[in-house]
C-alpha cells in the first residue's frame, strides 16, 4: 500500500490544489478529512481553472474516489453549486466517484448567522465553520445519518431556539426573516446529497487493505490548526496530520508525509505575522502571486519565509518531503530575505541576490536562474527536507521533479 498526506506547511494558500492534482493521477482514493467551505483549492487542468472548497482536488483527474471524511464539516447547500459546477464542466461526479461521511456534521444558515455575530475580530470567512464544529463538541450538531433517518428536528428546533435568546439578549439583534426559508433549503439540499452520504470509514480501511493508492489531502495548513496553530487566530479543526486520524477513522503509516512550502508567506485574517511586509516589496508579492483569496476574494497579507515556523511544521507533522510552489513570484526583486529567527517576534533577516529572468513554466534545474538555485537549496540544508517538486507555475505541467 502506498499512502500519502499533502498538507500546508504555514497559514495555508500554498497551492495544495495543484499538487494534489498531480499526485492523484495515479491515487485510487482521495480523502479530505477536516474543515470546510471556508478553504479553496484552485486547480488548473488544461485551459480550464476549477476553484474547490469542499470536493477533494482529486476529482479532476477522474481515477480515484473522493471522500469527504468525518472530520469535515459540510454545508450542503454550497457542495450542491460545487457539484452542479464540476458537472458543467464536465467532471463525473457520480456517487461512485465521490462519497460524503455520513456522521460528517451539516452547516446550516444558523451557524453562518452565530459567525456573523461571534467572531469579527478572527477574520473568520463568515462560512459558519466555528459555530459547526462547537455544537459538534458540543454533542447537539446534525449530522448527515441524522437527515437520512430523520433525526434532526429536535436538534434543529433546539438550535433556533438557543440562536433566538443569544441574538436578542446578548447581542440586541432579532434573527432575520430569511432563516427559516434558508434552513428549509439548506435540510432539503441535504436531502438531496444522500445518495453520495455512506459510512466511509470502513471502505479506507478495505482499500488500505488492498494496496491500494491512498492519498489524503489536508486543508488551511500547519499554522492555523486549532490547537497547534497561531491561537486563537486559527480555523476550528486539526489541520496536521493528527487531524487524518479522527477526520477519517482510519489508521494509515503515511509513507510520503508531504509538506507543501510557498516560497514566501502569506496570511488570511487576523493575528501574529512576524515577516508580514507593509511596503512595496509586499505588494509587490501580492501582484506577482495573485495573493487573493480562493474562497472569499480577500487580499492575503503578504512577507517574506519564515524558517522558525516551518521548522516547527516540520516538527509536528513529520515531513519527510517538501515541495516548493510559487517560486516564480519572486522573479523581480533585487534581493529576497529568509527569516532564520524570530526574537520578540521580530525577524532576523539572511538576504540573498535576487533574479530579474522569468522562470514561470521551467522544468529543468540547471535553467533555474543562479541566484534562484542558491535560494532553493539554502531552504533544503537549513530545514533537513529536500524538495521533491518545484512548482514553477500554476499550470500542472509548470514543475521540476527531478535533479
């Protein structure tokens, strides 16, 4: 058996998407195992782009089974517009190519209207995420089983009523009138996502056990894992590789434990940003990465690498594979930094030459500019893990992965 786990080594927005295209071309099964509507992976497939926030990024290519695992929670109304606009393009989404957990838990209207009251000063996505995941710790969540055998409306009555008395006397505002036809929509899309919902667990552990390809696709990335993140500035699950574990119910010995490493750093929301750039070198990274969000359109904020926290990435996860994306982002500047400390969470900078030549679409090393090479490999000895793929430019054919 082969089985894989791409995650994001920093706050996420590292081109997992692209990556995990490539890697499940030859994947039987993809699982995505925590968060939400509120991650995006872009992929580009030819002439076509496909913005993802909840199918797996190995639906693309056509091979393997998706899961949308436990640990995730599911808005169903939005996967419903995901499905119809994979199936526009062409995309088989057939229950036999994509699979809902069925105690994964369901986003509804009143958790997006709790975000929205709740949580300004994180710079949540507003997407309900956080609100899901606290009524599923806190044992009155609905699940997928439940709408299949018609257990939720306790729950959901119970949850408008606790919504009633929070808006009203903690934050003096009446729930609007809209709810009730939202939440109407919202079970009768989950209704209609039934045929996809199937008790999964058992089928990753039947294809573990057949050898088969397994690839596991984390969402967000290291920095924003709710206990091991920049706290309380993170998302509401495990985005390590602990989170595969509960988020699919499944034992697995990943023998590739990939990270996925832009080549500077960026950051959505609020909180900690200790190389974050406020001049017009950041806004030039910003320009040159497209550094807009896939989910929500909002500017990323945007600096230099930070080596202290992918060190601490590397700690948690246990990467034993790197793979470097939008290094063709910083063609341009005179000189680029690398932070090598962070004392007082001010960086301590190591600058190096930077390189004029465009390098979007290269594949081989030795056509990399000097001054890039030098940048690359100083990453890899600093941080003990090679690089076994450079992503030279969005395309999926933009890499390097031999040298």
């Amino acid at each position: 058996m082969s089985a894989s786990i791409i995650l994001g080594a920093q706050w996420g927005d590292e081109g997992k998407g692209k990556i995990v295209d490539i890697l499940s071309v030859e994947a039987d099964l993809v699982v995505r195992y925590q968060g939400g509507a509120n991650a995006g992976h872009t992929v580009i497939h030819g002439k076509e782009k496909y913005v993802l926030h909840l199918i797996p990024s190995g639906i693309i290519s056509g091979k393997s089974l998706n899961i949308i695992g436990n640990g995730c929670v599911v808005d169903p109304v939005l996967l419903l517009e995901e499905i119809d606009m994979l199936k526009n393009k062409g995309v088989n989404l057939s229950p036999e190519k994509l699979k809902i957990s069925d105690n994964a838990h369901i986003v509804t209207p009143i958790h997006k209207w709790i975000d929205s009251l709740q949580n300004e000063y994180i710079g949540t996505t507003k997407r309900g995420i956080g609100p899901a995941y606290e009524q599923k710790i806190r044992r009155n969540g609905i699940r997928f089983d439940m709408i299949r055998n018609e257990e939720y409306a306790h729950l959901l009555e119970k949850q408008l009523t606790e919504i009633q008395i929070l808006s009203k006397n903690i934050y003096n505002k009446d729930i609007p009138d809209y709810l009730e036809n939202e939440l109407e929509k919202c079970i009768k899309s989950a209704r209609e996502l039934l045929p996809y919902v199937d008790d999964t667990a058992p089928i990753i552990y039947q294809y573990s056990k057949e050898n088969k390809t397994i690839l596991f696709e984390g969402a967000q990335g290291t920095l924003l894992d709710i206990d091991h993140g920049t706290y309380p500035f993170v998302t509401s699950s495990n985005t390590t590789i602990g989170g595969a574990y509960t988020g699919s119910g499944v034992y697995l010995d990943f023998n590739r434990r990939i990270g996925v490493v832009k080549a500077y750093t960026t950051r959505v929301g609020e909180g900690p940003f200790p190389t974050e750039l406020f001049d017009q070198d950041g806004d030039k990274l910003r320009r040159n990465g497209n550094e807009f969000g896939a989910t929500t359109g909002r500017p990323r904020r945007c600096g230099w690498l930070d080596l202290p926290l992918l060190k601490k990435a590397i700690r948690i996860n246990g990467f034993n594979e790197l793979i470097l994306t939008k290094i063709s982002c910083l063609s341009g500047f005179s000189s680029v930094k690398i932070s090598m400390d962070n004392k007082d969470n001010i960086p301590v900078y190591q600058e190096f030459n930077g390189w004029d030549e465009p390098i979007e679409g290269i594949t081989n090393w030795d056509d990399l500019p000097v001054n890039c090479q030098t940048y690359i490999t100083f990453i890899e000895e600093s941080l003990g893990v090679k690089f076994s793929i450079i992503s030279t430019g969005p395309d999926r054919d933009n890499i390097i992965s031999s040298r």
